[in-house]
C-alpha cells in the first residue's frame, strides 16, 4: 500500500476517531494497533481509492517541491542507541547518544536493541515508513512504542497495572482470558466512562492475555515509575498539559519475520478540536520506535541490510491529505549489521 494511502488511512481518518458519535468510546491516550483484522481491511479497502503519490526513484533521499518541502529532520535507524532516559519527574530527557549509528558488528545469536530516530524536526505530527531487513541474517523479536495509557491521565498508573493483572487471574490457570472480555472504567472529569481495550495488550494477536504478556506490561510499568525507559515522542508529548493523544500500528512480529519487512509503521499525535494547531506539533529528536532484532544462529557471515523506506510525514499544519502530505529525508545507505 502507497504511503498516501496509509495516510489517508490515519491523516484523515483516525484524526476523527476519538471525536466521532459513531464511536462510543474514545481510544486511549497511548493506543497501539496491531490487528484490526476484518475491520482493518476495510478501511484499506476504502482508502485504497485515494490518489497515490508517484513513486520516489531514489528511495535514501526524497526530494520536495516548492509547495510540498520535505519535512525538517532526518530519519534513520540508530544500532547504537544507547540509553535515553526521562529526568526531572519525566519532565526532562536525557539523550546524550541521538546520532544515528548506521554500522554495527554481531555474532551469531546476539540479541541488540535499535530505535528509529527523526533527528531535528519541527512540528511533527504524524509519519509513516517500511522497513526492510536481511530476513537470511535477522529476524525481529519485539517492535515496541511505549504501552497504551487505560485513563488518559499520562502515565501507567498502579490502578491500570492492578486492572490488567487482575483480569489476567481472573481464568483459571492454565485457561487464558479472552482480550475481548477486558474491560477498564475511569473517570474522564464528566463522568465514568468504560473501555474495552483489550486488543491493545494482545502483543502476539492469538486473543487471549498470556503471563509473557502481562511480564512485559508490567516491566514497562516499573521503567516508567522510575523514568528509565525509552522516552517516545508522544510520551514526551503526552506529558504537556492538555489532551495529548496518539495512535501507533505497526505489523504483528511474526508477520514481519515472515515478510522480511514491517510495513506502515504508523505513529500520529490526535489534536481535538477544541485544541490550537499552533505549537501542537512536536519539535526536536524524536524516537518513533524500538525494534529489537537477534542475528540468527545459522546465519551466514557478511553484512546484513536494513532500510527504510517509503517515509513520508505530516505537521502541525496538516489539513488536506492530497497537499498536505511531507516527504522525509532518510539516512543514505541505511544500516548494516556485520555478522562476524
């Protein structure tokens, strides 16, 4: 699918979502797509009727028009992240090692952690990418942005952590429960209201709640207590003041192992009416992504690829998906693994 197609999809779509009357719940501040499955496809199906952008010859630098400048910033996959961090009471942000590391070496079986950077942008307020990958060499073992926020209050409280680990026990072992059957119920300021957000924490998408998933929610839980994880863009956005949603959808792992590649990696900032478009972008580094790979045991030896592809972007700016759509620079030549 065309990159003007996948916008379309969120650009213009689920912009809407959290405001429309055909919903009668709004998504979660921290929502993570994964599989719509039937529902997902219709909304290709209806997007796919949308104007395609022409095809970018050169895929490592995408040139602009006048009317249609590229977006500020470059993107590219770091392989040596090193580790950024919230200080401050997650107000601040340590991020010392923000340049993008594009060569690493590997030995078989090793496991190392990347993340997707767009250094230097301003007024960022939704991308889209594909990336590629040597599926020979490497395979994904997590592709993560930060976990889903149950009551819009900006951070995972001990009340969400207690919601899903209750749920999780509430099936007699070994028996899991069903994600459709979580529900969640807070108060948003005018009064209770109950979601059902139980497919966000399905992270392998077989339907049902399962302890490595539950472990992985609640290790993400205690980084964000103490401020050591990974501080994504919209959880640096998430923490202004004001409604700060966003949505995130990228491939299920074992789709992009059998693919070699994860397409329409999507993360979008959803500005309500009611909020000025002035200065809701964001501006400065930003991490849309980690991507955890592991080098293969039988791997051969040599370098291994990974690319990014078919970016493009919106900001602050954005009202109309058929001129309003950025290209964005990527990192020439991609990253290489060295299998040694």
């Amino acid at each position: 699918m065309s990159r003007i197609a996948c916008c379309a999809w969120f650009f213009s779509g689920l912009l809407l979502i959290p405001f429309s009357s055909s919903f009668a719940e709004p998504f979660p501040q921290k929502t993570l797509i994964k599989s719509l499955g039937s529902q997902k496809q219709h909304l290709f199906d209806l997007i796919s009727k949308v104007p395609r952008l022409p095809e970018n010859p050169n895929k490592s630098i995408v040139k602009g028009t006048p009317s249609n400048p590229p977006l500020p910033g470059v993107l590219g996959l770091d392989l040596f992240p090193g580790t950024p961090h919230f200080i401050g009471n997650g107000i601040g942000v340590i991020d010392d090692d923000f340049d993008i590391d594009t060569i690493r070496s590997a030995t078989r079986g090793e496991t190392f952690s990347t993340v997707v950077r767009l250094n230097d942008t301003e007024n960022l307020l939704g991308i889209t990418f594909d990336f590629r990958f040597d599926s020979d060499r490497l395979q994904v073992l997590d592709i993560r942005e930060t976990r889903m926020d149950l009551d819009f209050s900006g951070d995972q409280s001990f009340v969400e952590l207690q919601a899903v680990v209750d749920f999780f026990f509430s099936n007699e072992l070994p028996d899991l429960p069903s994600v459709d059957n979580f529900a969640y119920t807070y108060n948003d300021g005018t009064g209770e209201i109950t979601t059902h957000p139980g497919l966000l924490l399905d992270l392998d998408g077989n339907g049902v709640l399962s302890f490595v998933e539950i472990h992985s929610y609640a290790r993400e839980f205690l980084a964000n207590l103490d401020d050591t994880d990974i501080p994504f863009w919209t959880e640096i956005a998430a923490r202004r003041p004001g409604f700060n949603d966003s949505v995130e959808v990228f491939d299920l792992v074992a789709d992009i192992n059998d693919n070699g590649e994860g397409t329409d990696n999507t993360v979008v900032l959803l500005r309500r009416p009611e909020t000025p478009a002035l200065d809701f972008g964001y501006d400065g580094n930003a991490i849309l992504f980690e991507i955890v790979f592991q080098v293969k045991e039988n791997a051969p030896l040599g370098e291994a690829m990974i690319q990014i592809e078919d970016s493009s972007a919106i900001d602050e700016n954005f009202a109309d998906i058929n001129t309003d759509t950025r290209p964005v620079v990527v990192v020439e030549g991609g990253s290489k693994v060295v299998v040694e």
